[in-house]
C-alpha cells in the first residue's frame, strides 16, 4: 500500500498553509473549549515512535531510533579477594578528593575493594555488600569520603533476573493507530470523551477523529487512548492518515496549549519494529543481564519471527508480569464464558428450530392429505360417466354388443316375440291338447344363453355397485373435513 503524500493545514493558528496533493487535514477549526479538562502544566514530550513491544499481556512503547532503553554493557572483575593495588584506599581517597567516580566503578569498588574502615572489617563489608547486589536492594559503603552505592535489581549481579519472550508487535504504519496518554484516571476521563474527540477534531481541521479504544494505563491516574484520524474522499470513500503524520501534526508548538489542556502526557505513534531497530535490540544485551545469559535467550527464542526475548528483574517485575497474566487470564474467562453463553443461546434456539421444523413437517402432512383428498374428490367429479381403466371399457363396449345383438329383429329377442305372439293366439288347451314349445336342443341353448347373460348383468351390476359404493365413501369424508 503507497503510502499518500501528506499536508497539514495549520489555518489561522499557524500562519500561512502549505497544501500539497494527497491526505489534507485543512484547515483547523480549533478554539480554546477545553476548560472542561482544566489546565494544569506538564511536560509535553516530543512524539516518539511507538513500537508496541513488550511483555505477552502489555505493551511497552518505545522511542523512534531504539526499540527499547538499551545501555552499554560493562564488564566487571569476579568476586573474591582482589589484591590492593591502583584501586585500594589511597586510589580511592584520590577519586574522593576528585569527586564522585563512575557509577560502574563505585559498583566495582564496593563488592570487591572497599577501604571503608582500612582493616579486617573491610573483607566482611565486602561480603555484606555482595550480598545486597545479589538481592538487587541495599547501600553498598566503599569509602569514608564517598557516597554510598544504591544497588538496584537492574545492577549486573543482582541474580533475580530472567529472560522470558514477548510477541513481536503487528501495528503497521498505514493504519495509522496512535495512542495518546492521558494524565487522568479512566472513570474521570470517560464523560469528557465527546469533548475531548471535538477538541481533537478542531486540530486536525476538516479530517475526523475516530477513537477505537480506550483503557486505563499501568500507571495510577493514567488512560490510553487508540485512535487514528480519516477524511472522507470525493468518492465517498474513507482514507486514513499515517500514524507517524498524525504524530507529527499533533507534536507541532502551535498545538502545545490545546494538548495541556486535554492532559495529554504523551503521543505515540504504533508502528512496526524495522529490520535494523531489531537488530540493535537483539545484538545489545540489555542493561544488568549477562551477555551470555542474553545469548543463551535468543538461542532458546521459541519462534524468532512470532517473539523477541526481554529481560524480568527483580519481584516488582514478576509481580508486575503476575497481575498481567491475571488480567489476562480474566479476559479470556470472560471471553470464555461469553462464548459458553452464546454457544448455549444457539443451543435453545438450535432445540427450537428442531421443534419448529417438526411441526411444520405435521403440518404439511396433514396438508398434503387435505389436497390429495380434494385432488381425488375433483377428479371424481371431472371423470364421472368417464371409464376408469380399460377393463371397464371393454366391459362396457361387450354389454353395447350384447344389447345390440338381442335388439336385432332377426336375433333372439325376434324369435322370442315371434313365439309370444304365437302363444297369445294359439294358447293351450287345459283338456291336454296340443302344445307349442322348443325342440329339446334349441330350448337347451336359450336357456344356457339366458343364463351367461344373467351372469354377465350380475357381474356388471357387482361392478357399479362396488364404483357407487367408494364414490359414496369419499363424498362423506370430503363433507365431513371442514
């Protein structure tokens, strides 16, 4: 991503603006409206860079040239008795009647030569004085005539010292996050937010202030403040301005006053760590630490491109680390259980949706009988005086047949008229005279015919029977549904 060429208008507070094409914050509309924050004075530090290293639960920033507080590493004599020589009393009375010597040299000289007392007692304040720099607390006397030494747990013998690993910070200098340190609590700070965001609109005139997170800081009295600043493009879209502008726009002495008056202690633009800031870090052990204690750190570094090693000393430290990961370890129980909540409200809703697609799933059963109950009753209706199948159009055409054969004059029905004729004109005597009748053969064959086609009409009759019989079943259960 090209980073834009930036220009900051300074308007009426700053004398003549200078545009130049790409991110413009315009010109100011500052006025002074932060009586809300009071105005009390401080130190207003130039804007360093931040590089967001520090512990895995922290964060520490960090000037621009170095990546963190980096001094030179002294070598210092092995404990035990040291021989009087150049540095025995009379060298010491030197450095007295001089003035005060080197911090590393009073070190040296109260754990391994001090000529407090010019005789035996001097060996057992030398022990005492190890003692305390192995604790890292304490006064070490070397000299009548000399201040003593304050040994502190960063002094390179105290042995409460630890090379632990911290995650390479991922801020990058185009998304233009820049944190500011507040010189009030958090509680004090959050009703002046809105105030405070208009205060920081008017210096950067027409771009807009966005604040993305606020926290308290280590320190008591302290908050942090992420925010990055955005101008709204003739596009509609958004454009950011770099982390390091807006550190350099707000550090400029036209804006001193304003940032006092918001309580504005520090501001810190987070950016990456370069490839040679992390090469200084890593090649210059680290004030008070053994170098091969250092070397055997970044050997051990578990992954050099995720972590870098930083150095722990003294309780106050791991105690600081301690409330760290505690903070920590809260967070992610909270997430944890705001996770288990969620995952338990899609587990009830996941429990009601099955309720509700098996619901629905009856419902469209019982829907899809009510149609094919209708379906079947319509085409009932539609086919009525219609042959259902074949079979029943064959039947039907052989009764046609049949009933046209017997219809026939010269067929059966014929000959049966032509013999009732006869028998009405010519009836029978009851003194048994002569008779009409069928020859025996031809009186069997009517009679066999007569009886196939009684059985064909049974047959024919069962079969209309049986149709008017489901019609009658459907038509009841279709007024009977409501």
């Amino acid at each position: 991503m090209a980073t834009p060429n930036l220009s900051f208008g300074a308007g009426s507070m700053t004398g003549t603006a200078q545009t130049a094409p790409g991110f413009s914050f315009g010109s100011n509309t500052l006025t002074q409206s932060t009586a809300a924050f009071g105005a009390t004075p401080f130190s207003t530090n130039p804007a360093p860079v931040s590089s967001g290293t520090g512990s895995l639960f922290g964060t520490t920033t960090t000037p621009a040239q170095k990546p963190f507080l980096i001094a030179p590493q002294t070598n210092f004599a092995p404990f035990g008795k040291s021989t009087p020589g150049a540095q025995g009393p009379d060298a010491t009375q030197q450095q007295g009647m001089a003035g005060q010597p080197d911090p590393s040299l009073a070190l040296h000289l109260a754990i391994c030569t001090p000529s407090y007392f010019n005789n035996e007692n001097d060996e057992v304040l030398r022990k005492w004085n190890q003692l305390q720099a192995f604790w890292g607390a304490g006064k070490g006397y070397y000299a009548p005539n000399m201040p003593p030494v304050e040994f502190t747990p960063e002094n390179p013998y105290c042995r409460f010292k630890v090379v632990c690993y911290a995650r390479i910070p991922s801020y990058h200098n185009e998304d233009g996050i820049v944190q500011i340190v507040i010189g009030k609590s958090l509680a004090d700070l959050k009703p002046l937010e809105q105030n405070f965001v208009s205060t920081l609109n008017g210096i950067f005139g027409v771009a807009e202030v966005v604040i993305s997170e606020m926290f308290a800081a280590e320190l008591p009295d302290r908050t942090n403040i992420r925010l990055y600043v955005q101008q709204t493009l003739a596009n509609g879209e958004k454009e950011r301005a770099t982390a390091t502008d807006v550190a350099r726009h707000m550090s400029q002495p036209t804006y001193t006053q304003t940032l006092k008056n918001l309580f504005v202690l520090e501001v810190l633009p987070l950016v990456n760590l370069t490839e040679a800031q992390l090469k200084e870090y890593l090649d210059t052990p680290q004030r008070g630490i053994d170098p091969a204690l250092w070397e055997q750190g970044k050997r051990e570094n578990p992954d050099p491109q995720k972590f870098l090693p930083v150095v722990k000393v003294g309780f106050q430290e791991l105690q600081k680390q301690f409330n760290l990961q505690e903070d920590h370890a809260k967070k992610l129980q909270a997430s944890m259980n705001n996770i288990m909540d969620e995952i338990t409200q899609l587990r009830h809703k996941q429990t009601m949706m099955k309720a509700a697609i098996q619901d629905a799933k009856w419902k469209q059963a019982n829907l899809t009988r009510r149609v094919l109950k209708l379906v079947s009753a319509q085409e009932v209706e539609r086919k009525r005086g219609v042959p259902l199948d074949q079979t029943e159009e064959q039947i039907r055409m052989r009764l046609e047949d049949l009933y046209m054969q017997l219809m026939q004059p010269t067929q059966y029905r014929g000959c049966l008229n032509e013999l009732m004729a006869q028998m009405c004109v010519k009836p029978a005597s009851s003194q048994g005279g002569p008779r009409y009748g069928l020859v025996g053969d031809m009186e069997r064959e009517v009679s066999q015919y007569m009886a196939w086609q009684h059985d064909a009409l049974q047959a024919v009759v069962g079969v209309l029977k049986e149709d008017l019989t489901v019609v009658d079943s459907m038509m009841e259960e279709i007024q009977c549904k409501p």
